[in-house]
C-alpha cells in the first residue's frame, strides 16, 4: 500500500534524526569540548526542532487514520501493525506541545548539563540553581498541554509517561511505601555484619584497569568492530543503531569498583540495543520498549550476573591475572561475599544492591516534590541532605557527594529515575524465569559462557525492541505482572547466600 509506504518512509527519517541526536549526545558528553555547548544547545533546537514537526505533520496523522482499519484486520503482533500503534501514540502526544517548546527545552538542557558540568568543578550548587529552575519551569508549560487530555490523573504522570509508559505516581508511591518498608530493616541487619571500606581494597593505576575491563567486556560479548568505550564524568551508554554502540565508564584509581561493575551495567544497555531486530532498524521499533525495560537490563548484567556467585567463580581468576594482590589471597567466597556487602553510602552508582532503591526513593520523593511545587530549587540542596540523612542515617559533606552526583536534572530527565527501581523489580523476575529456562546457566556463567544468557535475553527481551511496552514484554517472558515480591526473597536468598545475613529478616507475603 502506498500508505504504508510512506509511514516507512517517515519512520526511516524520525530514526536518523534520533540516531543524529545520540551522537551529538555521546560527543557531548566524551569528545565536546567545554567551549562548545553553546553550538551544540543551537544544535540540539534545530534538530529537535525538525524532529518534532516532522512527528506532528498534520499528513502523518492523515496516513496513520488511513491505516487503521487496515491494521484492525491484521495480524495484531505483526511489525507493521505495531509501527502504526507506536507512531500514533507519539504523533498524538508531540501533537499536543507546541514545536518552539520542544525545540527550547532541547536547548536548554544542554545549557543545563554544561551548567552541571561547572558546579560539580566548583562544588557548587549555585552555578547549576538557575539552569535548573529554567528546565522546571519548562516542564511545568510541557505539562499544561495535557491539561485537558483527561488522560494523567498527576501532573508527574506526564513526565514518567515520557520513560515508562503508562506508568503512575500512584502506583509508584505504593511500590516504594513497600520496598522502604521492607528494605530498611534488611538494610539494618546486613549491614550489621560489619563491613566498610571499598569493595576491593587497594590502589589500581588506570593503565591497569583498561586491559581487564577490555577482558571483562569482551567475555560479556563487546564486539571491537561496533562497540566503543570511553571515559565520562557520569558512565552513560547510547547507540546510533544496532552496529554502533558506545559506552562509558569512570576510571577511579582507588576505587576498581566503579569502572567494573558501571562496565557491566553500560555493557546491559549496550546489548538491549545491539541485539534489537535489525529489521525494526530505521523505525520506531528499533527503540527500548521503556526505561524500565532499559534499566533491567543494565541492572540484570551489574547485579544478578556480576554480583554473583558464579561470575565470582569465573572473574577471580581473571582479576589474580591482572592485579595479583590483594586478590591473589582471595577466595571466591570472599570475593562473592566482598563485592554483596551492604554499606550506607552517599553515591547512588556506588551503592551496593540492597540499598540502591533507597537512593531511588529519595530522588524520587524530591522530584515530586519539585513537580508538585512544594520544594524550591534553592532548597533543594538542604532537602537532598535531610533525605539523605532520614533514608541512609547518612551526613552530605558536600554538594558533590549530594545533589550534584547524577547527572539526569543537568539534561532535563525530570521522570527518569524511578525507572531503575521499575528496572531492578523486573531484572528479578527475568532472572527467576530464564532460570527456570536454562537449569545450566550457574555452570555457563562459572566458566565463562555467556552465548546461552545473551540469546535468551535477545528472544524475550531485545528482538523486540518496542513493539511491546514494558508490561506486557514483563508478561510474554515470565507470565507475571510487575510485583516487588520476587526482587525482595532474590536480594534476602543471596545475603543469606553470601553470608552477610545469619537469618532470615523478612516475613514472607504471597
């Protein structure tokens, strides 16, 4: 049909303007130097700027009218079917906000991270408060044009709908009422066992990280000829199309931490991406079903895989090789149970696996706080602190430990972070499932065979890319709806595993 044609035609240029932003992004954030964002925040209006009227041409609402009745009788799961459905959805959304306003907030959250990038230099919040405020107020005139959709119930919605579709700050506030509830005392108990200090003590030049997380990647499956990794303030990852995947990770001498497990966590988006269906490449298929999805990926790779026991059998080895001591005396008890520990600590992408989603509470509760317009930007640093305090018992010594850390207000991603607990309930649940799929895979894992992980992961998860939202992809793969139940018994079974807990602390709900 030459309706359908056409929407190919359309969806082919909305893709390589995407692909054309990501690596004005990626260059951003790794090559641009410091000069250069004011060029690159013009960039970013003019691209966002064609982008945008392209998805709102009044013709492509015509064709996809068109296609409708065509798509009703056809095969609801097929490719083109689907396209139809997802580029309705985004032509009906973009529709709503007038292009000047896309196009400024484009601009001005790349003002605001090279903003971002000059307080954390100062370590000072000051140098950021204005940007800030600006992207705030922008999305609050990004809000009011869904004021009479009658589709979002709170004003947050709009902007969580942007990352995980379909998902609420109601439903929300109960998932974090429950994981708070349960995470607290799990928290006070294995950290109870005594552990601090850095998960691997010792001092590690970077000329000696760069040879192992290269090891390390390409086990995972990195591949030389499409993938690229370099160093970012914030470890990040971003792919112009399934050949082209770059990821980012921080080199910290004294902390070998950072660089392996954010390689591990960048390798999980990387490969979510790499192994999307090429047919869907050049359309809004070839994109993340959400966040979440995204996040439980990333998270997937970090925790379940590379906190446990079995990636312990298989990288001890490979880290005697590299760095001989300390971890020449260790075992893979010791190192299984080293890299579990629970410590209250100050920096989200450095916390361990049982108190990350404390760290998502708190962002979360001052987002919407900021939405709801009960918090200022000018409080907000002394907020962070009280938070802080109230959720970890923890003191902020300083903006850069505090409010600076993360990246994500600096672009104007206003909505994003609840998306890694979202991607942390359902790593657990894909694990439980493709356990149950593949009994072999803690042998696999051991010695270092990751074919059978990434193959199940590209079947139910990544071929599909966005022909499935989040929940319904949860769906297909495990038959379970989104619950918190499954992350909690994984994270209480593995400290117990670990030894870092000597009993059970939860009392189990059904």
């Amino acid at each position: 049909m030459n309706e359908l044609s056409e929407l190919h035609r359309r969806a082919r240029e909305i893709a390589d303007l995407n692909g054309i932003g990501g690596l004005l992004l990626w260059d951003q954030n790794t090559m641009m130097p410091p000069g250069g964002a004011d060029a690159r925040a013009d960039q970013f209006e003019a691209l966002e700027r064609i982008q945008h009227k392209n998805l709102t041409d009044p013709q492509l609402g015509r064709i996809l009218d068109e296609l409708e009745p065509w798509a009703a009788s056809e095969d609801p799961d097929s490719d083109d079917v689907r396209l139809i459905a997802v580029l309705k959805r985004d032509h009906e959304k973009a529709v709503r906000v007038p292009t000047e306003l896309a196009a400024e907030m484009s601009g001005a959250s790349a003002h605001a991270q090279q903003s971002w990038l000059e307080a954390r230099e100062k370590a000072d919040f000051k140098p950021f408060a204005p940007a800030l405020e600006h992207l705030l107020e922008l999305q609050q005139r990004y809000i009011a044009c869904f004021d009479d959709s009658g589709e979002f119930a709170h004003p947050y919605d709009i902007l969580l709908d942007d990352y995980e579709p379909g998902l609420t700050t109601e439903e929300l506030q109960g998932l974090f009422t429950h994981i708070q509830a349960e995470l607290v005392p799990l928290v006070s108990a294995a950290a109870a066992a005594g552990e601090d200090g850095r998960v691997f003590p010792g001092h590690f030049p970077q000329e000696r990280q760069h040879p192992f997380a290269d090891e390390l990647l390409r086990a995972v499956g990195y591949n030389g000829e499409h993938w690229r990794l370099d160093p970012s303030v914030h470890p990040f990852a971003r792919s112009m199309a399934h050949t082209d995947v770059r990821l980012t990770t921080r080199w910290e001498p004294d902390d070998l931490a950072m660089a392996f497990y954010s390689c591990l966590h960048e390798f999980g988006h990387g490969l979510y991406e790499a192994q999307m269906s090429p047919a869907h490449y050049r359309t809004t298929l070839a994109d993340a079903a959400g966040l979440g999805t995204h996040e439980s990926q990333s998270r997937l790779w970090e925790n379940l895989v590379g906190r446990g026991k079995p990636f312990s059998e298989w990288i001890l080895p490979v880290m005697q090789r590299h760095f001989g001591h300390p971890f020449d005396a260790w075992d893979v008890n010791e190192l299984y149970r080293s890299v579990n520990q629970v410590r209250l600590s100050l920096i989200r992408i450095e916390a361990d696996e049982t108190t990350y989603n404390l760290h998502i509470a708190l962002r979360f509760e001052l987002e919407l706080a900021l939405v709801e317009g009960r918090l200022s930007v000018a409080d907000l640093p002394d907020a962070w602190d009280e938070a802080t305090h109230r959720l970890l018992g923890l003191e902020t010594p300083s903006v850069l430990e505090g409010v600076l850390q993360d990246i994500h207000w600096g672009t104007g991603m206003i909505g994003y972070f609840p998306t890694y607990t979202i991607g942390n309930l359902m790593a657990a649940q894909l694990w439980q499932a493709l356990r149950t799929d593949l009994p072999d895979i803690d042998n696999s894992i051991a010695v270092g065979d990751f074919d059978p992980l990434r193959e199940w992961l590209r079947d139910n998860i990544h071929r599909h890319g966005r022909k499935f939202d989040s929940r319904e992809l949860l769906r297909r793969a495990t038959g379970e709806e989104l619950q918190v139940e499954p992350f909690l018994v994984y994270l209480e079974g593995k400290l117990l595993d670990a030894g870092l807990l000597t009993a059970p602390v939860r009392v189990p709900r059904t």
